[in-house]
C-alpha cells in the first residue's frame, strides 16, 4: 500500500514502514534496558568503548533475533557512537541500518512456442 510519501524517500510502502517502526521499537527498548545500566565514559566525555560496544552488540543481537532471524528482514545492523561527547549532551547516537525483504508489485513472464 502506498503511504503517499514525497518524492525521494526510503518509506513509500506501508510495508517498509511497519519494518521500520518495528526497528524503532526493538532499538529504543534494547537501548533504554542498557542505559539503565551505569556508562563509563572517556576523558572529553565519550562511551567507554567496552560499553559502546556492549551496547551496540545487544542491540545487534536483538535485531537479529526479532527480525532478521524471523524472516521479516534481510539483515539489520546497529552502530553505537564513540565519538560523541555523551558527557556534555546526555545523549548517545545510535544508528540502525535495515536491508527489507524484496516487496515485488509486478511479474513480467515471457511465454512463446518452443521450436
């Protein structure tokens, strides 16, 4: 189904969006789990990167579990900012990266007579 999105973006189907929000909501609720916990930080205020990475791998490892091992996603993937000064702003940048299954609107066949 279509979601009249404009010209250019990623969420044109409503499937790709359901697969999204889905991403959202595993990310968030992994991600809020693990901040509970206590953060090291770095001089200047960045992730220890042990629990950058700690993070990052449960997020991963959700991802797998609840989506690409499900059979709703080709691959979903999550990156964990060390760079950012966590110190300073209170937040930490996660970006999640999701390859969809292939959505075909159309099947073009080609039948002729063998001779």
């Amino acid at each position: 189904e279509n979601l009249m999105s404009p010209a250019g973006s990623q969420y044109t189907d409503l499937t790709l969006g359901n697969v999204i929000d889905i991403a959202c909501d595993i990310g968030y609720a992994t991600g809020v789990e693990e901040i509970s916990d206590d953060l090291r930080l770095k001089t200047g205020g960045t992730l220890f990167v042990p629990d950058a990475l700690a993070l990052q791998n449960n997020i991963n490892n959700a991802l797998k579990t609840n989506m690409t091992d499900a059979g709703m996603v080709s691959s979903a993937t999550s990156s964990v900012s060390q760079t950012a000064n966590v110190g300073a702003t209170g937040i930490i940048p996660i970006t999640i990266s999701v390859l969809p299954l292939v959505y075909v609107n159309n099947i073009v066949e080609t039948i002729n007579l063998a001779t």
